[in-house]
C-alpha cells in the first residue's frame, strides 16, 4: 500500500492518507505517534528523530494513564524500558514540563502534573475565548484549500471514532482545534491555544472514556465542521462555546 503525506496549506501539521482513496486506514497515525503495542507494553524507540519520539511516547503514557498524575518518573527504569539513556530523557521531561504536562520537582525529578479542578475550569473558559474568536477568524481568514484539507483530517477522525480507536480519534480530534486556532491566522491566539490544549491533554482524553459522552463530543465535532465550510461565523462560534461546555461537564466527575 502507497501513501502520501497531506500538510493542511502553510499552516497544519502531516498527516498520512492511503493514496488510493484518501482515507485513514485505522492503524496510522500523526507523524511520529506510534506509541506501545496493543498489550500495553513499552516497545523500544528506534533512533530515528529520538527526542520527538521519546516526547511523543512518554506524552501518551502520561495521556492515556500508564503514568498516573503525582507519580514520580524513575529515569532510569524509565529510560531502560524506552532503551535510551539518560540525557536524551531528561531533554525530553524538560520539554513536557514546558507543557505542562510534568513538574520538576526539586530532590524528587519529575512528577507527572494533577489539575484540580478549578485548573480545568479556568483553561477550559479561556480556552473557549480563544477558540470562539478563533473559529470566527477562520471564517473570514482561512482558503478554500484550507478548510478542505480540515475537512480530510475531520473524516480521518470519523473512521477512527468508527473503529473505535480512541487515541488515535483523540490526535485527530486536538489536530482539528489547533487547525480552527492556525486558521485563523492570528499567530499569538495560535500559540497561546497551544500552550492551553497542551496543558489538557490527558483530561480532554479521559473525557471521551464513555461512549455516550464520546459520541456527544462527535455530533458536536460534526457541526463544526458543517459551520467552517459554510462559513457562518456565528454558528461555529456558537458550537465551539458549547463544545467546550459540554467537555467541562464530560470531565469534571473525573478531576
């Protein structure tokens, strides 16, 4: 099977697409996101690009629970499992405190960060200024070609929520609000998303643990899309509020 690699135009990261008929299979994933075999174990890194590896596969550990919040990462059993030494991983923990995601704690290395609850609350309102303002921005801002190229990673999303793959749905899923913040063409709302989504990462997952509450986040997911290809500013607006509302609600028993 020929694939090819998509770039949503100048401003979106890769994704792969089977060249035959442009959608997803199931099992690949954002540039660098293989993360564990499907039992669970650690699988060691090739050499390849090592630090955004190590960063992506430890950040899915962090995501996805194998490591807990307020557990203490151990480098060196962590870095044997991974096969990588210890200051490859050390660069690598610097870089996910950067995000948020780890705190480094000083006599005790690095902690895997727990949000309280008014953390969540707080980032998700702001997180919902910023990305209303955003979704009305690229309304106005982004081509033809840009909201096409959403569109393919919406669809991607869908097979992916269709197949029931949760993390892989989950990439796709941040991959469409960092590509409404990246439309619309402000770079500081774009990187101050960032900054935020980073910070919610393994909440937002364990929001979508449910399958009612999951597929509420679908239909949703749905209407934005529907309203950034007409264009009608208010309506996507109105959608991301309650989008980001509902992810309060999905998540909040679970902080």
């Amino acid at each position: 099977m020929q694939h090819v690699e998509y770039t949503l135009p100048s401003r979106h990261a890769k994704v792969n697409h089977d060249e035959r008929n442009g959608e997803l299979p199931v099992t690949a994933a954002v540039s660098g996101d293989i993360a564990m075999s499907r039992d669970g174990a650690i699988v060691p890194l090739n050499r390849r690009s090592l630090h955004d590896e190590l960063v992506e596969r430890i950040r899915d550990m962090i995501i996805e629970g194998q490591l807990a919040p307020l557990s203490r990462i151990h480098e060196g059993q962590l870095g044997k499992a991974l096969g990588v030494s210890r200051t490859p991983l050390r660069e690598a923990l610097k870089f996910l405190a950067s995000e948020g995601l780890l705190e480094l704690v000083p006599g005790r290395g690095a902690v895997v960060r727990k949000l309280t609850p008014k953390d969540v609350r707080d980032m998700l309102d702001v997180l919902g200024a910023i990305e209303t303002l955003g979704g009305r921005l690229a309304c106005r801002n982004a081509t033809d070609a840009e909201i096409a190229g959403l569109r393919r990673i919406h669809d991607e999303m869908m097979a992916l929520y269709r197949a029931r793959n949760r993390l892989e749905y989950y990439r796709r899923n941040q991959a469409i609000h960092s590509g409404i913040a990246q439309l619309s063409g402000n770079a500081l709302l774009a990187s101050t998303h960032q900054v935020i989504q980073a910070r919610l990462k393994r909440i937002r997952f364990i929001g979508n643990e449910e399958p009612d509450k999951w597929a509420g986040a679908v239909a949703e997911h749905e209407e934005m899309i529907a309203a950034l290809e007409a264009r009608d500013e208010t309506r996507l607006a109105s959608v991301i509020a309650r989008h980001l509302e509902e992810t309060w609600s999905r998540v909040v028993d679970k902080v």
